[in-house]
C-alpha cells in the first residue's frame, strides 16, 4: 500500500519567502517536493477567499511564508497578514474544516535551513491529518458546501470592510473617535461571520434546488426559526424570493445579484 502523501501550495512573499526558497534551492538543502510555491509581491495580497477557493478544490494544505517582523519592505504588512490568516481560519472553523491545515510562517532571507525545517513540519502536519475530505472522486458534499459558502462569505463587502479596518478601529477608534476594544470587534465579527455565512450557506442550496424553509433547515441542519430569519433577511437584500407556494408553505429560489 502506498503512503498518503499531501498535496500543498505555498504562497512566498517576495521580500523574504521566494528569496530564502532560492537560497535553499542554491544551497542544496533538501525538502520534500510536495508543496508547490506561488510568488507574490507581499502576503497581505493573498485574500481569504483565493485560500478558501483552493481548499475547495481539494488541495491538503495551504502554507503562507512572509517577512519576520523588521525585514519587511511594506507598512503594515504584518498586521494585515495575520488579520487576514486569523479571519480564514475563522471561516474555516465555521465551515467544520480544520483549520490546521492552513499555516503562516515567518522568516528572513538568509535562514535557507529554517525554511526547510518549517516546510518538512508542515507536511508532517498535514500527511498526519490525512487528505483532504473534499479532494479525490469522492468529496464530502455537504463539507464542500460549507467551504464555497465560506468563499462566498469571504468575497462579501460587509466581512472585507470589517478584515480591511480592524487594525484602524482598534489603534485610532470609530469615526467620532471612540476607542474599540479588541474583545468589542471580536464579538462584531464573530457576529458578522455567522450571518454572512449562514446567508451564503442558504443562498448556494437555493441556487441547487428551492426549498421552502422546513426543507433547507433539514438540509442544512439549521434550526428552522433560524432559516427564516434569514430568508427574511434575504429578500430585503434581494437575494431570494418566493418561487410559488406549495399548500400553505412559500418556495423560495435565490436571485443571482452582483455585488
């Protein structure tokens, strides 16, 4: 029997990442090939919902490899990366998919043996993790829902525009220039994810098949209350809307909208 062994993808910041992968490759230091990297200018550009998109493709893990704090040529690089790594795994939880297999890792250009070492320990994470419940012939496909719900989540303006001014709210405070605990925006967040997410859960199986709201909550396994709050919610958004009306119970089908 052949040994599981994990797909992964690595996103190497410019600065750092893609220059001490360079100096490992020059230096003949060994690690395992199965990670394939992505260069990019600066990792605060890698957005939740590009990670959460290849996760549902079935990729076993995702590895983010950025500057260490003073070897970055960009401001606020740090602050941005880890509030957007926090936020996917956020996302991640929700949709029941383990967020261990995505990792953030920091280093300089010059630790060539260090990167090796965090590359091998990662794939050792994730081959100990198994593959992927959506990759394969096979994929689970409620677990798949979840991910694209959680993409979608991810690509909406209200969660972007929470991600893109946290650092701002918590360091300088609102517009009338009232101070933001971190536990304050944490609770808002926290709120948002869950709605955007459940909206987006519903809206993806509305686009499947409509439902009325007793058939999505056995579907979704959301508590049926719940599932018309959100409906309701969702037509005053314009996402869904009555399709006919089956005996007493409304059949609702999503709207397509752009955003």
């Amino acid at each position: 029997m052949t040994e599981y062994e994990p797909r992964l993808i690595g996103f190497l910041c410019n600065c750092c990442g893609y220059a001490v992968a360079d100096l490992a490759g020059i230096s003949r230091i060994q690690y395992p090939p199965n990670i394939r990297f992505l260069r990019v200018m600066c990792c605060r550009r890698v957005d939740p919902s590009m990670l959460l998109g290849v996760f549902s493709e079935g990729i076993d893990g995702v590895m983010i490899t950025t500057c260490t704090l003073g070897g970055c040529n960009y401001i606020r690089n740090h602050e941005q990366v880890e509030t957007k790594y926090h936020f996917t795994r956020k996302l991640l939880e929700k949709a029941g998919f383990e967020p261990e297999r995505l990792a953030l890792e920091y280093i300089f250009a010059s630790e060539g043996q260090k990167f090796a070492d965090q590359v091998d320990a990662f794939i050792d994470k994730v081959r100990g993790l198994g593959p992927s419940p959506v990759s394969g012939d096979s994929p689970d496909p409620g677990l798949l829902l979840n991910l694209r719900a959680a993409k979608a989540a991810a690509e909406n303006y209200r969660l972007r525009a929470l991600v893109g001014k946290e650092e701002k709210l918590i360091k300088e405070g609102n517009i009338y220039g009232e101070p933001v605990a971190q536990e304050e925006f944490d609770e808002v967040m926290d709120e948002a994810v869950e709605s955007e997410y459940v909206h987006q859960k519903i809206r993806l199986s509305l686009l499947r098949e409509p439902s009325s709201v007793k058939g999505l909550s056995e579907r979704l396994g959301i508590d049926p209350r719940k599932v018309l709050e959100h409906i309701v919610a969702m037509r005053q958004l314009g996402w869904v809307d009555v399709q006919e009306i089956r005996g007493s119970s409304p059949i609702y089908s999503a709207v397509e909208v752009s955003e």
